[in-house]
C-alpha cells in the first residue's frame, strides 16, 4: 500500500474539532485499522515526520501515536527501513476489506469506502452480532411457499412495479404492526423496502439536506450512521444513558433535523427507552420541528415482559418515521423491510423510492405475505424467542464462570447480543484482536462511538451459535483476559 493513501485515510476521518486530542484519535485509528484488516500485512506506514508535515500536525503528536502502538504491538520498527504493521495483528483472511480508496471516487464515495466493513470472519461464529439462528429456520417450508407462488405468478408480477411493495403483504403486516408493536398503521401508510438500510437512505434524501444536522445515538448502530453520512448529513452524537437517548445531553447547540433512534431495544447498550424520556424525545422534536426515525429491529426477541409498544403509536403528532425489518425474524439475505409513514408523506415517498430503488421482487413479497398469514411467521419467532432466550442464558453462565468478576453484561432483556463492558485498563481492541487470531470475533464497543469512546467492552452475539460455540468462545475471552 503507498503510504500516500495512509495520508489520505488519515485525513479524511481525523476530527480536528473533536473533544478526543488528535493524538489519542491517531492512536485509535491506526489501532482500529491494524484490527479491522484495513492495514493488511506488513505495510510501511509514513515517516513520522512526513505524516505531521502533510497533516499538519506536531511531530510529538504522531511520534506519541506510533510509541503507544509499539508499545502494544501492533507496529514494529526496523532499524534504518521505518515503522512497519505487525503482520501477527492482520485478522485471519479476507479480502472484504477496503484497501485504498480508487482514483476518481468522489469525497463522500472516499468517506463511504473508508467505513468500517464486516470482514468475511465476521459474518459468523462466535460472537458476531446480528446474525439470527439460520439453520433454525423453517426452509422447507418457505422454498414451497417461493415455489407455489413463483407457478402460479401473474405476468405482471414480473413488470416494473411503483405501488410500494405487494398489496396482500402491507395488508398482513400492517395487522401485525398494529396489534403486536401498537403502531398506527393501515395497508397504505407502508412502504415495502429492500432493508432497513434503504428505508434510512431514502428517509436521509426525503427528509434533510446535505448539510442538515441529524442526533445519532452514542454509541449507536454503524449502518444508520453510514446511511445518514452518505447522504450528507452533519451526525451529532446524542448521549444513551440507562433511560435512553437523552436530548439533554446533547452539547452541540445546532437544531436537529432527524433524530435516530432504537427505543425498544437501544443497538448497542440494549437500554430500553423509559416512557418518561420517550416522551420529552417527541416533545424535543416536536420544538425543534425534527423527524424521528424509530428503528425497531429486534423487538420481537423480547424475554422479560410484553413488547414495549413502538414511539410511534405514543405520538400525538406524526412525527415518527417507523422503520421495521425481516433480517432478524427471518434472515439477513431476504433484504425485505418496510416503513410506515406519516399519512401526508406516503405518496412522496412511494415515488422517490421507485425512482431511487425500482421495486421488485413481488413474488417473494407474495410468499412471505401468506408465510405470516399461515402463523409460520408468529411460529418462528416464538422458537427462536425460547432459543435466544437459552442462549443468553448459557453465554451468562459461561461468562460468570469463565470470566469471572470482570465483565459487566448489559441487561440483555431483550436481543440478540450482550454487551459486556471492561474494567478500565483492560484494553479491548488489544484483547479482540488475540480473540480474532483465534477465530473469535469480539466487535469492540468503541466502534459504535462517534466522539470520544465512553466504556471499553465488547458487544457479544449469541442467538446464530450454538451453546457449545458459545461456551468455545467464552474459553477464548478468559484466556486473552488472563493475566
Ligand atoms: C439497529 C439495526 N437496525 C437495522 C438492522 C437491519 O438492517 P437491514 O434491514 O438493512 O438488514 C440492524 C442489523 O444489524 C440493526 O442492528
């Protein structure tokens, strides 16, 4: 890799206004990087000296970033030939990630390439969150639901489509929006989506402005963050405490225009937003004439009590951009998601999308309509409720034997994956990358902050591997945590 594109990379993601010193910032990036396999193999990375000079930073500021990482052994130096990557920190294989940015891309094509992305060994395994029970799922009957629907299509099925996804299908889940989430809802307030991703995409188009600020909760879920960003939006982190979003904690003074939110189920913390603060959330954004996008992911997996009902059904106002999606409850590869929105924006909206995202695929809307029509649907998600709930249960005995004392778990009420945070000292990018040469995936909590990174942990998932995984992957944490 030239070591311009380190430059450049560099560059883009420093926040020179950020409450983090650029040293630390520096420090954590090059960190996050080494982890992630951006920095794959043993690359040269610039001269102290060149780095600061094209930076325009202080020497001592990068020398200091360099020392910490020798020191934690992520770089090593050869003398008279520079600092170098240490090749032991490259995650195990995968070409997922992104490199160096291609000539041409423009700077947000730039800023989207530089983001995080999965690499290959975190798409499954212990304990790569948000990824649901595969095997578990009912295939053979979903392929003759796919097979009878796709005999029996109507030729027009097959045309362009611009009516918001297959009527019969906005007809069961508005049902089931309405009776299980208490959101308000009829057949027409929805829009059939490929993904929660393009419903926030489209929300970020139709809704602000390049240049407008969006409140993204800190820490938060990556994909909305990207979403939001790519569409050219300012992000500002609002602070999650054990109530939820607090819009009190919000320092930068700039009115919001979108306020993204999971108040079911906060992703990461698993904080299950209290009425109290739910309320003065859309009495803020009611004042500052914001939109709320409710993110509702995984409020299906819920074990303690009944589902908490969506924001949206509480606002007096329709303030509330309500995004669901089939990626937990069914599977990620489906890519069928929806939103329900306000009655004065669904005719826009319908049109926008079948500008953007021509539709398609109404033959597996058709399946997937009569798949939650016949009670599979409800069937399911009562299984996989019962077998997440056990699965929790096994990775909190694991833990509690395994790690003792040291790990604090998140709630976990709800969901799909734990949160356990670290004493301070213990440094969870340096622990999950040993973790991650033994083919364990501990995505660091860190990742999820915007600003300076509040609590060291990691966010476990549990619900797609089995208990023996699990318990495999617990005696992975206690013997990197060992002293
Ligand atoms: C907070 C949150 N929202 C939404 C999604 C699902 O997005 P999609 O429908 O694009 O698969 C995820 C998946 O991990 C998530 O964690």
């Amino acid at each position: 890799m030239h070591e311009h594109w380190i430059i450049e990379a560099l560059a883009s993601e420093l926040d020179r206004h950020s409450k983090e010193g650029l040293s630390r910032q520096l420090t954590r990036l090059l960190r996050d990087w080494i982890v992630a396999g951006r920095l794959v193999g043993e690359v040269r990375l610039p001269a102290s000296r060149d780095l600061a000079q094209s930076m325009r930073l202080g020497r001592n500021t990068v020398l200091y970033a360099y020392e910490q990482l020798l020191a934690e052994g992520y770089l090593i130096a050869r003398q008279g030939a520079g600092t170098f990557v240490n090749r032991l920190f490259a995650p195990a294989a995968g070409p997922a990630c992104v490199r160096e940015p291609l000539l041409g891309l423009s700077m947000r094509g730039q800023r989207l390439c530089t983001g995080y992305l999965r690499p290959r060994e975190e798409l499954e395994g212990a304990f790569v969150p948000c990824v649901p029970e595969l095997s578990a799922f009912p295939h053979r009957i979903w392929q003759q639901l796919q097979a009878r629907h796709n005999r029996h299509a109507d030729s027009r099925d097959f045309n362009y489509q611009t009516g918001g996804g297959l009527r019969a299908l906005r007809e069961v889940l508005s049902d089931y929006l309405q009776l299980s989430r208490s959101v308000r809802c009829h057949p027409d307030r929805i829009l059939i989506t490929q993904g929660a991703q393009q419903s926030l995409a489209l929300v970020a188009h139709l809704l602000a402005d390049a240049g407008d600020v969006a409140w993204m909760e800190e820490p938060g879920y990556l994909g909305a963050k990207a979403a939001l960003a790519a569409a050219g939006l300012e992000l500002v982190p609002a602070p999650v405490d054990a109530d939820g979003l607090n819009p009190q904690g919000v320092t930068d003074p700039r009115v919001p225009r979108l306020i993204y939110t999971t108040p079911s189920h906060q992703f990461p913390s698993g904080v299950v937003m209290t009425l109290a603060r739910r309320l003065e959330l859309l009495e803020r954004a009611e004042r500052s004439n914001a939109w709320v996008i409710e993110d509702d992911y995984d409020s299906e997996f819920r074990y303690s009590s009944q589902p908490i009902p969506a924001l949206q059904g509480l606002a007096d106002s329709e303030r509330v951009i309500y995004v669901g999606t089939m990626s937990k409850v069914m599977y990620p590869g489906l890519r069928i998601a929806y939103l329900v929105l306000p009655d004065a924006l669904i005719d826009a909206f319908r049109r926008a999308n079948a500008r953007l995202y021509p539709e398609g695929h109404y033959r597996l809307q058709a399946a997937l309509a009569e798949f939650i029509e016949r009670g599979h649907f409800a069937r399911h998600v009562r299984r996989m409720r019962e077998l997440y709930r056990s699965r929790q249960a096994c990775l909190r005995l694991a833990l509690g034997r395994g790690a003792g004392e040291c790990l604090q778990l998140s709630p976990g009420e709800a969901g799909m994956h734990l949160v356990a945070t670290l004493p301070s000292g213990m440094d969870a990018v340096r622990l999950a990358a040993e973790a991650s040469q033994r083919g364990v995936c501990l995505r660091t909590l860190g990742r999820h902050y915007l600003g300076e990174v509040g609590e060291e942990g990691w966010v476990l998932g549990y619900a797609g591997i089995s208990e023996a995984e699990i318990r495999r992957g617990v005696e992975v944490i206690a013997a990197v945590m060992a002293p």
